[in-house]
C-alpha cells in the first residue's frame, strides 16, 4: 500500500480514570461492529515487548487497567504477551477474513510516553502538577484494512445501506428505456443509490449481471409497468416480488437502508 488512513483519537485522563476511559471506547467499538455486521471478532490485550518506554511499574498499571476494563465490559479475550507498542499496552480487535485469518481492527493502546515528551500535564486537587495519561484509540482501524474485512465479511453482497448501487432500472426493451429513467430520477430525489441498464441486451442477461454485481434490488419496467406506473421488484437472491407501485418500491429501500438490516 501507498497509503494508510486510520480513524485514531486520542484521550487524555488521570491514571485513576483510564478503566472506564477504556470501558467506554471498547463499548464504542463493539457498537460499530455491530453496525458493519461483525457478529465474530476476538479481543486481544497485548502486553510489554522486549524493549519498551517507561518503567516495569507504570506498564503494570496500565496492563491492570486493560485487563479490568475488559472483565467490566464482560468480554473474554487472549493474551499476546510481547505484542504491546513499545509506548504502552493495548488492546486489539480482530476481525477474521475469508479464510479465518485474524486482522488488527478496532485498537485501544495506553501511552505514557507522549504525555513525557511533550510536557502534558493536568494539575490535581492540591495544585500540584501531574503527567496525564494518553489514550490512542481507533473504532475502526486502517480504513483500508477494514474495508477488506468488510468486504470478506460479506462476500461482496453488502446490505442495503452500504450497497454502493442500491437499485437498478432493468427496462425490457429500448421503447421502456424513457420510463426507466423517470423512476430512477424518482429514487435519486429520495436519496437512493441507483442506476439504469439501458444496455440492448436481453432482460435476462441484465438481471443475471446486476445479480452478479449483488446489486439488493433491480426494478424490471416493460408495458405492463408503464401502464401501472410502478415495477415488477426483483431480488438479488432471486427472489420475486412482483409488481409494486413505486412509492413502495422507494419505502421498501429506505426502510431497508433505516434499519440497516
């Protein structure tokens, strides 16, 4: 890759309230798993390498504070002993691919020594001056790697919201191609990702290319369509809908995207 784009934020918090800083981004991350559809991901807390920064104790405390976090959220996870940042601990999610590989995902490190260098501090209750605690976090992680577990996730045939194409106008011969037009102008205006296969191919092949390209919903026009002013509703699973007005059509899309089912 020429490139590498990741959602990171960071937190910075008193040493005593790094367990619940933690608890929520970890309550973050599961939230978006479940929103992109991940139902099977690990967590991973990876502890101090060989060389690290910082002292033995002040890695204890921040490992302690993973660990208790992780138990609060109620999440069981493995230990990768060594495969800490040599700044501080983390906390990895990993997603699976196709072929059950794990990939780093949603991550959460503790650091110590950024806080050091650049002279971060917070001043206590007694007016003293202390160091803060940085917390890295991403919910997603590499976007790029992400995106391919996604699309692993999947297989390619995303759900409605995500779908880059949501529908298509299959018009059966070149004389409905006007018609077809019209409904897709209609579902733009309503924010529906579609397009029109206005190609002079047979109906069939259309179909069985926009089923290829997992397209969820393909709007077949011909005469009987025209006359009814609606479309006969196809699925990318093959099943039939059949005729349907297209106001109905366009809330059966939004509903889909709406739920994100």
């Amino acid at each position: 890759m020429r490139g590498f784009t990741q959602d990171d934020a960071h937190i910075f918090c008193r040493p005593d309230q790094i367990q619940s800083e933690v608890v929520g981004v970890i309550e973050l991350a599961q939230f978006m798993m479940r929103t992109f559809g991940f139902r099977e991901y690990k967590m991973v807390l990876a502890t101090r390498p060989d060389h690290y920064a910082g002292t033995p104790e002040v890695w204890e405390q921040a490992t302690n504070a993973l660990m208790a976090a992780l138990t609060a959220a109620g999440l069981p996870y493995e230990e990768d002993p060594g495969g800490g940042a040599f700044y501080g601990p983390k906390i990895d999610v990993k997603l699976a691919d196709a072929m059950g590989r794990g990939w780093q995902g949603p991550t959460i490190q503790v650091d110590f020594t950024l806080p050091q260098r650049f002279n971060v501090c917070y001043i206590s209750e007694d007016g003293s001056e202390h160091l803060v605690t940085m917390i890295h976090r991403t919910v997603l992680g590499s976007m790029e790697r992400f995106f391919a577990c996604l699309v692993e996730n999947y297989g390619g045939a995303f759900p409605v919201w995500l779908s880059p194409v949501q529908a298509r106008v299959i018009p059966i011969a070149d004389r409905h191609a006007e018609y077809a037009t019209k409904v897709e102008d209609v579902l733009r205006r309503s924010d529906v990702r579609v397009d029109t296969d206005v190609r002079s191919e047979r109906v069939g092949s259309k179909i069985r290319d926009a089923q290829l390209a997992k397209i969820p919903f393909m709007l077949v026009v011909g005469d009987k369509e025209v006359a009814s002013e609606g479309a006969s509703v196809r699925l990318r699973s093959g099943e039939d809908l059949g005729l349907q007005s297209i106001p109905d059509v366009e809330r059966q899309i939004r509903s889909a995207v709406d739920s994100r089912v």
